[in-house]
C-alpha cells in the first residue's frame, strides 16, 4: 500500500529555545518513515498552504487577523505554553494545508494511507484561540473540508492529552465523531466520559479518560469496548487520528506506559474503521521523546501498510481497567439524561 505523505515545508522559524515542540519533532517523525524503506511506495503531496476560506471553516475571521499581526509584530508568548514566532503565521498555514493536501492526494488515488508531519500540532487549539503548544487546529480543518464534500468523519485522538479543540469545534456536529483517549488527570483538564457532544450530535463525542501508568491493553480496551460500538454505528465514511505519540512510556510529558507496539496495534483497528483504502490519514500531534517518536511512528505506519517493521510488544497490567468500565457507564447514564433532557428541550 502506498504512504501519501504531505510536501515538506521549513518549519524550523517556529521555535523558541529550550520548548519540548521544537523543530526535531518532524525530523524525529520523518526519520521513522525512512525506516520503513518504502521506495516508490512513498507519495509526496504538494506543499500547500491553507487558504483563509478552508481555515474559517474553524476558526473565527478575528482569531486568524489577530494571529497574523501578532505573528508578523514578532511574535511571543499566547500563553505560558504557546508561543509564535514571526514565521510562525506561514508555517501554522502550511501545517493546516499538509492535512488538506493529503486528503487531496489520497482521494486522487483512491487508495493507501496519509500522514501528516507537521508542526505545530492542532488538536488543542479552539476556534478563537491558540492553547498548548497549537496555533490552529490541523485535524479539525481537514475533517471540516471533508463535511464540506458530505462525508462523515470519525477522528480517534490517541494523544496522551485530550484534544479539547477539536472536541469544542465539532460539539454540536454530528458529521464528525470524535473519539479520545487521554490520561487524567492532565492538562487540559477537559475530556470527562460525560462529556458526549451537543443537542444536534448527541453521543458523537466519546472520551475515554485513563489514569497515569495505564498500559496499552486499557487504551486498546477502551477502543474495543467503549468506542467501538458508536463508531459501527455511526459508518464513518473518512478516519482520521490525531496521532500523538507521548502516550509513550519514554515520553517526558506524561505517564501513559504506551509502547510502539500498542501504536500499531491501535493503528490497524482504527484503519478498520475506514469503508476502503485511501480513506484513512495519521496527523502528528505530540510526541517529544525522539526516539519513541521515531519507533512509534514507523510501527503504527507498519501496521497500516502491512510493511515489515519490529515494533515493541504490546504492554499490559497497568492500571485502568476499572476507569474504562466507569467511563462506559458514565456515558450511558450522560446520554440517557442528555435524550430526556431533550425531549423536554432544556439541554443546551
Ligand atoms: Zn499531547
């Protein structure tokens, strides 16, 4: 199967010295895809930067002037995680357009498998505003271009954090399901299991909080047993993943105990969930222990494209089991209020 991989573009103007989202990142991310040998199985979509139209499919007109001037005055701190640079503006562009430009791609071909190697990473930021490390929202644009032509899109976040950006953009949108993953508790303090999508999508929204050194059976439970059922009902007709890779045991940020080969088994059941070949792409969101990055892009890429690769083994025995039980009926009983509530027209 091929891999569509987007067109490389300098993101090395976005940096401030001594951050954990630093340049190295997608070289760290690049250097796994070169360790699967694809030869010409490696597709490279075009470089292509996000129009304003595509990006205000998410983001507010203001937001996007604000983050230009305050970009092209420099640049600095948003908040006590997020900075931007002066080339920061040009390169969030091109991060949002990778996405684009990948989609495109594999709907040309009509078959393999998309990443997207960028950053800064998206799944934190929120229609008005940049937060955690994410200046706008890449996996969000790209699903929202899709509900745009009428498909309907399943997005799993496997991050170690939960993508509260992209939860918030798609609330009360029942084209898109998103589906979480993330250890509690941790930044950014969103992602309860009650937490179930607006009046119009209700039940689309699925977080399946875990507690620090859960191992990879509990994240792959809670897929299996929580999610799963949801996403068969819904029939997706596009998966995307936003794939962060510090739910690894080695990464600094968190305690998740993930290993490689948790990443590819998650990667080849999420892939399942796509109707056929070139309807599924992996985006970079975190990930900052290089070399579990590396390792753990190449597995999950492994696994999707049936190429040979020697992940890690699975990981099992931590905690979590009991916290994936409470979650699944934490979101009955949500969903069950929620659909009363409605029916009386009090939820809001
Ligand atoms: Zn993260």
């Amino acid at each position: 199967m091929k891999l569509v991989l987007n067109g490389s573009f300098e993101d090395s103007g976005h940096e401030e010295l001594g951050h954990p989202e630093r340049p190295e990142r997608t070289s760290a991310a690049l250097l796994g895809v070169d360790d699967l040998h694809l030869g010409d199985d490696l597709v490279r979509a075009p470089m292509y930067a996000a129009t304003r139209a595509e990006l205000m499919r998410v983001h507010a007109g203001t937001y996007l002037d604000e983050l230009g001037a305050f970009c092209y005055a420099g640049g600095g701190d948003i908040d006590e995680d997020t900075y931007a640079t002066y080339d920061s503006w040009s390169v969030a562009q091109h991060a949002a357009g990778a996405g684009l430009a990948v989609v495109q791609e594999l709907q040309r071909l009509g078959d393999g498998v998309g990443f997207v190697v960028t950053r800064p990473p998206g799944h934190h930021a929120l229609a008005d505003r940049g937060m955690g490390f994410c200046l706008l929202n890449n996996i969000a644009i790209s699903a929202a271009a899709l509900v745009a032509q009428g498909e309907r899109v399943l997005i799993v976040d496997w991050d170690v954090h939960h993508g509260n950006g992209t939860q918030a953009i798609f609330w009360n949108q029942p084209d898109v399901m998103y589906v979480s993953t993330h250890q509690s508790p941790l930044f950014p303090g969103s992602g309860a299991a009650y937490e179930i999508g607006g009046m119009n999508a209700l039940g689309s929204t699925i977080n399946i909080p875990v507690p620090p050194g859960a191992t990879g059976d509990v994240v792959r439970r809670a897929i299996d047993d929580v999610a799963t059922p949801s996403i068969a009902a819904f029939e997706p007709t596009w998966v995307l993943v936003s794939a962060g890779f510090d739910s690894h045991r080695d990464d600094p940020m968190a305690d998740l105990a993930l290993t490689s080969g948790d990443f590819a088994a998650m990667a080849r059941t999420i892939a399942r969930f796509a109707p056929r070949a070139g309807r599924f792409a992996m985006f970079l969101e975190g990930g900052y222990e290089l070399n579990a990055l590396r390792t753990s892009v190449a597995a999950s890429l492994a696994a999707v494209l049936e190429s040979p690769y020697s992940a890690e083994a699975e990981s099992f025995g931590g905690p979590g089991a009991q916290q994936v039980q409470s979650a699944r009926e934490e979101r009955l009983v949500a969903l069950r209020i929620a659909e009363e509530a409605a029916t009386q027209g009090d939820y809001s």
